[in-house]
C-alpha cells in the first residue's frame, strides 16, 4: 500500500491484522511478546509502518514490587507508583530496552498526567522520560498527555497525544461528548499544544458515526490528527 493512501495513526491493543495495521504511518501496540513476534514487526516496518510499543511509566500492573504505592488505578487496577525510586526506573528502562530490541520503530509513552494526584513526582517522571530516550534511543516517542510535563516535555518527544480531546466513553458500553465546560478547558490546552514544535494527535472514544464525526471535525480545527476507537482499544 502506498504511503499516500495510508491514514496517520491507529491505536491498536488486540494482536494480528497485519494486512489492516499497514494501512496507518504510525501504529501503537502492546508491547508484550505475546503480542506481536520480532518477525512481525520487522513486515511492518518492511511495508513503511512505524511502529510504537506501549510503555507505562505510573502504573504498574505487575505483581507487587517495592516501587508500588498502595492506590490502585480504580479502571484498570494497576498500582500507582513512586517514578522516582531508582528500581522503578531501571524497570521502565529495561522494559524500553527489550521493546526496541524486539523490533519496534519508538514507544508510546502512557500514565504521564500525575500532576494532580503526585506532583512531587513530576520532576521525576521527566527524569524517566530522558532515561527511556537516552538509554532505549527509540526513533520516535509519542506522550500521552502530560501537560503538567510542559514545555520540557517537549524537548524530549516527538509527538503528543490528547488522548480523549472531545469524545469519552462514559461507562463500559456507553460514549459521548465531554460537557461543554470541559471542551473549553481542553480548547485552551490545545492551542497550548500549537506553539510547540512536536506532532500533535487525538485519541476519541466512540461508536456511532455522529459522535466520531464531531471528534475527527474538531481535532482537524485544533491542528491534530485522530483516531477513535472503543473503550479497550480493539478495533482498527
């Protein structure tokens, strides 16, 4: 497929489709080897597919480690954790490590918006994210928000996503716009992310055709390219 007729990215948490994942410049997978295999990885990349390796860097859904903080993530239960313990950073780095030497193209780093709930934590998160880039050299990280990160997270990324910019999922089988105050809010966050020199990207949640409309229309207005999935990130 030629690289004209591909659409910017996708985010993908299932395995398989490599026919489909090759019609997208940038791929976001998980990074387990369960998931996708060196040789797959190596076609996509054959056929002109970058691919990113999913990375947390705030939760962890291991078995306890002395790094865990006792909240867990209420969603998805993976247990906060303490960046700055330098086991912890070692773990990261070597999870980026073994992703870049199985054959992904960069990572995608997610967890970043702790601003709220550790700030103590965030000179420490940046600390990490020059780590994973000093030491695992991906070509390409993209950051999942981490806003309370800037501007200097913008030195060390290529890119940034706004992951849920104008649709959510509200429950597990339910989607819609974010209420009116909200998309304001992210409105100025965005413009925020304009005058920075890195690629900026949406990730909306939705299932009918109206809604996912409405998240590609304003995502194009902020400057962003998009992509909307379901809530666990299995469809392509």
């Amino acid at each position: 497929m030629e690289a004209v007729n591909r659409k910017p990215i996708a985010f993908y948490y299932g395995n398989g489709h490599l026919d489909r994942l090759t019609g997208f410049d940038k791929v976001v997978l998980q990074a387990e080897p369960n998931f996708y295999s060196t040789e797959e990885l190596e076609l996509l990349r054959a056929r002109g597919v970058q691919t990113l390796g999913y990375l947390s860097l705030t939760e962890d859904v291991g078995p306890p480690a002395p790094w865990h903080r006792e909240e867990r993530n209420p969603d998805w239960g993976g247990a906060f954790v303490h960046c700055g313990d330098p086991r912890w950073v070692a773990h990261v780095v070597d999870q980026a490590r073994e992703a870049m030497s199985r054959g992904f193209a960069g990572l995608f780093l997610d967890t970043l918006n702790i601003e709220f709930n550790y700030p103590e934590d965030l000179p420490h998160l940046l600390f990490l994210i020059a780590a994973i880039r000093e030491e695992a050299k991906p070509e390409y990280m993209l950051a999942n928000r981490g806003f309370g990160l800037l501007p200097q997270l913008a030195e060390l990324v290529d890119g940034i996503l706004f992951e849920s910019f104008s649709a959510r999922w509200v429950d597990t089988e339910s989607y819609g716009p974010w209420p009116d105050d909200v998309l304001e809010t992210h409105a100025e966050v965005a413009e925020r992310l304009l005058g920075l020199d890195v690629d900026l990207y949406a990730l909306d949640y939705a299932e009918d055709e109206e809604l996912t409309e409405f998240a590609y229309r304003r995502a194009r207005e902020f400057g962003m390219l998009c992509f909307v999935t379901d809530r666990v990130l299995s469809k392509i």
